[in-house]
C-alpha cells in the first residue's frame, strides 16, 4: 500500500494545481481579447487533443508501465504552464492548451490503472477507486479559491509561473517515489503454496464492456464542461473571479459529503452509478429551468451526484474488465470524457445566447441513463447480482 500513498499524494498535489486554473482561465482568455466562442473552441480543443493521448496511454501503460507515463504527463505540464506564461494572444494560448490537452491525457489512464493493479481483490479495488476520488476532492476544494486568490495577489504571470514549476517538481519526486507493479503483485498470498513459484489466480474471462457505458462518461463531461464553461463568464472583476472560485469549491465540498459516506460502498457500482447519474441530470435541468433556488445550493448537489458517480463508474469498469487490460479500459473511459468535454464547452459557446447550455447537460445525461441498463445490466448478470 505504500505506492498507494505515494500515489495519493502526488494526485493531491497535481489535482490541487490543475484545478486551481479552472476559475482563471476564462478571465485570463478575456484579458487578451478572446470571445466566448473562441473560449468554447479553446476549452474543447484542450479536450479535443486529449484522445491522441488516451489511445496512446491505453496500449502503452498495459506494455511499459505507469510510472514513466505519470512523470512525463506531469513534466510536460508545467512546462507548458510556463510557457503559458509568457502568452501575449489568444491564438497562443489556444496552441498551449491543446499541447497541455495532449500531455495530460496520460495521467488518468496511468493512476487508475497503476491503483487497480495494487490488489486483485474487488472490494480493496473499489476502495483504492473511492480513494482516489476523495483526493481528487480534496484537492479541488480549495484550489479553485486557491487559484483566483493568487491572481489577485500576484497576477496571472506569476500565478502561471508558480503552479508550473509546482508540477515540475512534482513530476521529479514522482520518477524517485513511485514503482510499478506488476500483475502478479496483485496476488493474494493465499494463492501461492509453499516453496511453489507465486501463479496468477483464476481470472474471469472478461466479456466484452458494451459500449453504450461509455455513452455516460460522455455526458458527464459534457455536462461538467458546460459548468467550467458557464461559471467563470461570471466573473467580471477580480472580486467576482474570487466568487467563481468559491463555487466551485461547492462542487467539490459536495462531492466530499458524499465521497465521505462510506456506507454507499455496499450498494453495487452499477446503482450506485445509475441513480446517481438520474439525480445530477434532474439538478441540472433545476438549474436550467432557474428555479428559486440558491446557485450554491444546485452547486453542492451536483458535487453530491459527483462523488457518488465516479467513483462507482471506476469500479464498474474494473468488474467489467474481468482483472485484465486496466490501462485500455481506463484509456477508452478517459477518450469518451474527452469527447464529452470538447462537445460541452463548444456547444455552451454556440448555443448561450439562444437557451441555457444547461439544458444540453439534461438531455446528454437523461439519454445515457435511459439507454445505460438496455444492453449493460444483461452483461452485469452473468458476472454478479446488480440487484
């Protein structure tokens, strides 16, 4: 477990700088001149360019290991920062954040795969999943506030600066800390007999993961790309951009409620990620229909839809997957959230002035809830009871 800890920590810190330039960006692209559409097209584009590099971590993580795909996507990334910098127009940014799209597209695929590996047990898996998301929650609860106070104090140059050499850093502790594993250190000991070599146990011949469950990663995105897109447009000085960062620390805050009931566990992954994904299209659709209701208050609730989704989704595909190919599952999970982001932000750019993009992120989510169970609980049957 001690490469659990590690891998936590530098999540932690990464999470916590990438997260932080959520509410800055939107204002910094303004500062420059950018419209809206062109930050719809430079938001999508970062997602956009993702996909090559999913493809890439997918076979790569499976055939050489995560470590090395960890310290590089995390290295690039600050270099980028610092270049980003230095950006003098929007056309200059749009082309670092399409690199920083592509360098980033392999720290997912390689964590996820790199904490499944670590125990073979299913229970222990879903922990280790949950884990990662409280992290992950963790992290972004305070960096959002953390970000937009830095560039009040010092300025988007220096706040660029400072959180790229931060990754850096990060990124060299990473090649010193973290070790691969390999499959068979997943074992349980129970499966090795004395003064016999360690064997693998039996593995479930994983059946094929029907594609329409990554139709809902799709809409998470997307719907998660509309509020990245919709929520820094309010900020309109460095005192509103304070704000923005604070609501999206309630995104994160809610997710952590939920993230923190540890009873939820015992509910299945495949429930758990059904319901929760009906309850966060309901929320967005209050939201779009401006309901009398507090933004802070929908905020905290889609944070709670949130914690109780990922999580789950990260472990129904695990189940699926049968305990074989982490780095190609968590690849194609990780290619359908970058569809999803690219399509969020463009079309909330295309379609805001005419009705509320929220309204995109009801009818994403409502499609792939009602579509989810048609072929995805039949292939869950034979493995285990969803009920």
């Amino acid at each position: 477990m001690k490469t659990a800890v590690w891998l936590y920590l530098f999540l932690f810190v990464a999470f916590f700088d990438l997260h932080a330039q959520y509410p800055i960006l939107t204002p910094f692209a303004i500062s420059l001149g950018a419209a809206p559409s062109f930050i719809g097209l430079m938001m999508g584009m970062y997602s956009i360019t993702h996909l090559p590099g999913n493809l890439i971590a997918g076979f790569g993580v499976d055939r050489y290991g995560s470590r090395l795909f960890i310290v590089f996507s995390l290295m690039a990334a600050g270099v980028v920062l610092l270049f980003q910098s230095q950006v003098t127009n929007p056309w200059q940014l749009l082309l670092l954040r399409s690199i920083s799209g592509f360098v980033l597209a392999f720290l997912s695929p390689a964590c996820l795969s790199l904490l499944a590996k670590i125990t073979s047990d299913r229970t222990e898996q879903g922990k280790l999943m949950a884990g990662n998301g409280l992290v992950h929650t963790l992290a972004s609860v305070v960096s959002p506030a953390a970000g937009a106070y830095l560039v009040a104090k010092i300025g988007f140059t220096t706040a660029f600066t400072l959180l790229g050499w931060i990754l850096i850093v990060t990124s060299v502790c990473a090649l010193f800390f973290i070790r691969d594993i390999r499959e068979k250190a997943a074992l349980s000991p129970d499966a090795v007999l004395p003064g016999e070599k360690k064997a693998k146990p039996p593995i479930v011949q994983p059946l094929p993961i029907p594609w329409l469950v990554y139709l809902l990663p799709v809409a998470l995105s997307c719907a998660q790309g509309i509020l990245s897109f919709e929520l820094p447009l309010l900020a309109k000085s460095q005192e509103a951009m304070m704000t923005t960062g604070l609501l999206f620390s309630v995104v994160s805050i809610g997710a952590l409620v939920t993230l923190s009931m540890l009873f939820l566990n015992r509910v299945s992954s495949y429930q758990r990620t059904l319901w929760g994904s009906l309850f966060l299209a309901i929320v967005y659709f209050c939201i779009a229909s401006d309901i009398p209701a507090p933004l802070t208050v929908m905020l905290l609730l889609v944070g709670m839809a949130k914690g109780v989704i990922l999580p789950a989704l990260s472990t129904l595909l695990i189940e699926l997957s049968g305990g074989a190919r982490y780095g190609r599952t968590f690849s194609v999970l990780s290619v359908a959230f970058s569809i999803g982001a690219f399509i969020g932000p463009m079309a909330a750019g295309q379609v805001r002035d005419y009705i509320s993009p929220y309204y995109i992120a009801f009818i994403g989510l409502m499609i792939a809830v009602a579509l989810m169970p048609l072929h995805f609980s039949r292939s869950l049957s034979s493995r285990t009871n969803f009920s």
